[in-house]
C-alpha cells in the first residue's frame, strides 16, 4: 500500500492551523507520514547522487520506491496568539516569484521522474495565506501571466515571462517552466482562524506520477 499525502493532510489539519516557517510546515508535514506510515523511512533536504545542487524537501521510501515532496510555504504578515504561542508571519510578497517557484517544483519533480530508477510518484504542495495566489491576475497582460495559479488553472507545456517582466524580477529565474504533465490549479481551504483575509489558509497538492 502507497502512500496518501491527501490522507495525511487531512490529518495535519485537524492537529495544526498555522505554521511558524516552511521549515517547520515541513518538519510537521514529515512527522505525519512517518505516524501513519511507520514502515515509510524520511530524509529531510534529500539530495540526489545524479543533481548534486537538487534538495529535495522530502524524500518518503517505501517498499524501496521514492516518493518526494516539494514545499512552498508563502505568508501574508500576520499575527495570531493560540494556545499561548505567538505566531508572527512575515510578509513574503514577491508573488510572481512564488507562482515561478511552485511550477518549477512541478518541473524539477518530472526531472526525477525521468532520471531516478525508484521514483514511484511525487507531490508539490503549496500552502498560503495569500488569497492572490489563488486568483487569476487582474492585468490579462501582467509579467507572470503564464505562471498564474488562479484556482480552476490547468498547467502544461512551455511558460515564460511577460514581455513586462525586469532583469531584476527574472534573476535567477531566466529560464522557462517546461512541463510534459498537465496539472490543474485545485485550491482547497486549509484552516479558518478568524474573519480577516490573511486569517485563511489555502492548499494546492499536485500530484506526479
């Protein structure tokens, strides 16, 4: 029996609303698994012996198969006290960025696909506090408008930068998305904790297989 990321998040949810870092998204989303699936070995920052400059956040073994995950944690500034513990979220911004980075997740998973003799399927998910991230641009001729993740999106072939987009915004980020698979934009809530905006988290789970 694989394993059920969706099962697993479902899980999550119920024991955390919020998170103080992608790290400790991470770490909580890790221990999860290794809950339900005690057999299932974990590595952290996993790297790969064929792309020595991949991290992978993680890697899940079973039956000597991979199945790795990719995390995007992006906050909105936010400040909540729960159960005596503060978290302070910080203000990310840099949306186009982020909207970049999770299809280059996509991208960088279709790569171990490919490469890796083991892998057996792979996840990028994505959670935020950022209800733009789920909507479709207000500009139809914006920078980042191949890269858009507005809810209800299907994500294939060959994405680039906007013709508006800077040297500045696209450093380091030069290259176009490449994607064989197509993947649909499902955005699905996380948790409510109170009335604002920034107050309700949103998840997006892609699945390669």
């Amino acid at each position: 029996m694989g394993l059920n990321l969706y099962t697993v998040i479902e899980r999550l949810k119920s024991k955390r609303k919020i998170f103080v870092s992608e790290a400790d998204f991470q770490l909580e989303l890790a221990w999860n698994i290794r809950e339900l699936y005690p057999e299932a070995q974990i590595r952290l920052e996993f790297c790969p012996d064929f792309a020595p400059s991949m991290r992978v956040d993680i890697l899940v073994l079973m039956d000597d198969r991979w199945i790795p995950i990719e995390l995007k944690y992006k906050t909105k500034a936010y400040w909540k006290v729960i159960n005596g513990e503060l978290f302070s979220l910080k203000n990310h911004a840099a949306q186009d960025l982020g909207r970049y980075d999770y299809l280059r997740d996509l991208q960088r998973l279709e790569y171990l696909k490919e490469n890796a003799p083991l892998f057996e399927e792979g996840y990028t998910v994505f959670l935020t506090n950022d209800q733009s991230y789920t909507k479709n641009p207000r500009d139809p001729d914006c920078a980042y408008k191949e890269f858009a993740l507005g809810d209800g999106a299907t994500k294939t072939g060959v994405m680039r930068w906007g013709e508006r987009a800077s040297a500045g915004t696209m450093k380091y980020r030069e290259e176009p998305i490449s994607l064989k698979g197509a993947y649909n934009i499902n955005w699905q809530p996380f948790s409510n904790l109170d009335d604002s905006s920034a107050g309700n988290f949103f998840i997006l789970v892609n699945r390669v297989k």
